[in-house]
C-alpha cells in the first residue's frame, strides 16, 4: 500500500539503494558515493536534515534565501522507498518564481509506473488540508513525464520561464486550484 511518512530508518536501506541508482529530488543533485557512505554511517543526522525547518538555504547559484514552512515525505510501499515530495506551505519571492509549493522525485527503478502522479495527488490533500488553495508546480521543459504527471492532478499552464536550475534551460509553470 503505497503511503507517504516522514523519512524513517526504517526504509534506509531502500533509500540508501535509491541514491546508488541515481535517486534525486527536483533539482538537488544525486551525491556521490562519499555522501551516500556518510548519510549510512550517521542516518539520524541526514534524516533530522531532511525537515529541518527554519533559517536558510542555499541554492546553485550561491545565493541564501530563507525557508517557508516546509514537509518533506517519503513515499514507500511495504519495505520499499520509492520517492520522495517537498511540501512547501507558503511561498517566498523565489519559490513563487521558479519552484512551487511541490518538489518530487522518483527512483530510477520505480518510475513510469504511476507513482508521480499518486504522490503528487496524496501531497495536493496534504496543502488541502492545510487550507492552501492555489498551488504552483514547475517542471522542467523537457521533462514530459513531470508535466504530464501536473496535468494529470489539475495543473494549468501558466507559462513558461528561463530556469534558474539550467543554464539556457525552460521551466514551465502550473497551477492547481485546490476546491
């Protein structure tokens, strides 16, 4: 059954597997081998990390800007990772231009199998339940499957725009209205 949870050690060595097969999420960059040995020989450190609220993050391009309110979610099945959604509750300047509400990604192993899309629907009822009611969803130009998975949960092309992420790249922009 598939679900979302916070990380959990108990669906490391499925995480740990992922990253090996080239696992990211969004725009982060998958880590190399040192790292993934480091997130193994410490997993509480990098879980904690991973929803760390508050202060500021650092983006490519060098640049801090602080955090909104944010849930980072794995989705899992039985013993299995299979990807993971960034859940952001508000927006701040830059997410409001480039990033969105949502960040999701698939293991390599696992994708075209339907599970962006689940996991994008069970996240779209997350932000409902939290009373957001426009949500905005970008996607990379090239990346068919990531926007055909944002049309398949409502999203409506509002433009497109020079990505920040990829140099001489396109973003598109999508909203969801949350009813």
């Amino acid at each position: 059954m598939l679900r979302l949870i916070l990380p959990d050690s108990a669906y490391l060595t499925s995480y740990v597997a992922a990253l090996r097969e080239g696992y990211y999420l969004g725009v982060r960059k998958t880590p190399d081998e040192n790292e993934i040995k480091k997130i193994e020989d410490d997993p509480y450190d990098h879980l904690e990390m991973l929803n760390h609220q508050g202060g500021y993050y650092t983006f490519e391009d060098g640049i801090e800007r602080k955090r909104v309110p944010f849930n980072y979610y794995w989705l899992v099945d039985e013993d299995d990772f299979i990807g993971a959604i960034d859940i952001r509750y508000e927006l701040n300047d830059f997410l409001a231009q480039h990033a969105g509400h949502i960040g999701y990604g698939v293991r390599p192993s696992k994708k075209r199998q339907g599970h962006a899309k689940r996991m994008l629907a069970m996240a779209l009822e997350k932000l409902k339940a939290k009373r957001v009611t426009r949500v905005m969803v970008t996607a990379d130009d090239t990346n068919i499957g990531s926007w055909r998975t944002i049309e398949a949960n409502g999203g409506v092309l509002q433009d497109k725009v020079p990505s920040p992420f990829h140099s001489g790249g396109i973003e598109r922009r999508y909203w969801i209205e949350l009813i």
